[in-house]
C-alpha cells in the first residue's frame, strides 16, 4: 500500500485560501515536500519542511506538519489560477541524502473564476 | 542552465514492442534518477544512478526494464517487451554531488496499446 496519502482533488474558487493534506507513515522521515506539476510540465519543488519543523512559511505557501499525526498539509493563501495543478507530497529519510523519494498519488486543484 | 530534458515526450507503442526513453540530466549532475506514475496513482522511484553505477535499483519493476548510464551522462531506459501495464510517464530527476534538491523532467508519457 501507499506511505503517503492525498486526496485526490481539489476545487477552490480564485482568491480563496487552498488547504492540500498529506499523510505519511515512515516515522524515519526527515525531510518532506510539497512538488507542482502543471500540464505538460515536470515537478517543480515549491517548498519543503524538516521533521524538526512545525510551520514554514514562503510568500502565500504554509507548510504544517504534526508530526505525532504525521500529517502534512500545504496551505496556498489568495489562490489564483495559476495554481491550477497537480501537487504532490513527497518524503525522503535524512540518512539518506541522495536517495529516492516516495510521493503520494497528487491532488489535482482546479482553480475557478 | 538547461534543466533536465527527457525524449520522447510521448510514445505510443504495440504490446510486445520495445522503446527506449532518454534522460539528459543537468550537466555536472552525478546522480540520476527513474521514476514512474501510473495513471492517477503514486509516483514510484525506479532506480538511481551514481555517475554510470547503480546505487539503488530496488524499484524496478521486473527484467523487462534495462535502464544504463554509459559514461555517467545521459541514461536510457528500455522495455523490452512492453506490456499495457508498462502504460504511464516516466520521469528523470538530477542532483549534484552533494545531494539536496531533485531537478525534475517534463517526463515521456508511455502508452501501450
């Protein structure tokens, strides 16, 4: 089964604020990240948090993470249609540098006038 | 810099036939990485390339997959014969030697038919 899980989609009106959650089950996680993808495009790393962390903040992108709960989740404050894409949550264990990452499925987030 | 580029961009194959996708990392990138999204689900790490050396190939999926790295530039990845499950996109990332951030491909959408 999935070591990380999304949902699937999103629908939110332009200006409005987007809330994208994840959940993870490796607890040796240390580093997790928020990845977009729009059409036709590859994944763009938007931002990314340490385990340690509990809030980061960059321009209208909020990342919190409850690390009890392993819940991560992206909040994109004002959303515009740009930010139509697919977004994907992702983790990579800190012992390995340059290992893999594990993704979720990605949630689809439809922006509408 | 040019980013990560990636050939074809979609191929549409016959069950039973054989196609090879291409990488192009960012040049000086040491490592190289495969991964796959099937449709709407998870995208799976494949394997990782320390220049033309497999450092981890432990999410190949079966012997239909040869992937190689000749030279520790660009990679190719065969399937040979593919199968309608073999169906979805195919993404290279890259990293410089000291690990950090994966620099994604647009991908090679695969379908078999």
């Amino acid at each position: 089964g999935e070591d990380v899980e999304q949902s699937l989609f999103l629908s939110v009106r332009e200006g409005d604020s987007s809330v994208i959650n994840c959940t993870y089950t490796d607890s040796s996680s240390t580093y997790l990240y928020w990845y977009k993808q729009e059409p036709g495009a590859g994944l763009q790393l938007l931002t990314y948090i340490f385990s340690n962390m509990d809030m980061k903040q960059d321009q209208r992108l909020t990342v919190l993470l409850n690390k009890k709960d392993k819940h991560l989740s992206l909040r994109i404050a004002d959303t515009q249609t740009g930010d139509s894409a697919i977004y994907f949550c992702a983790e990579k264990d800190n012992m390995d540098s340059w290992g893999k990452l594990q993704f979720g499925a990605g949630t689809q987030v439809v922006v509408t006038p | 810099e040019a980013g990560v580029t990636q050939f074809p961009s979609h191929s549409v194959i016959e069950k039973g036939q054989t196609v090879t996708l291409r990488c192009d990392p960012i040049s000086g990138h040491d490592n190289l990485y495969w991964y796959r999204r099937v449709m709407g689900k998870e995208i799976k790490f494949l394997l990782h390339f320390v220049k033309e050396s497999k450092q981890d190939e432990s999410g190949m999926p079966n012997n239909r997959f040869l992937a190689e790295r000749t030279g520790g530039t660009y990679s190719t990845l065969k399937v040979q014969p593919a199968e309608l499950e073999d169906s979805g996109v195919y993404f290279c990332a890259s990293t410089g030697t000291g690990g950090g951030e994966q620099y994604f491909g647009p991908g090679t959408r695969l379908t078999v038919t």
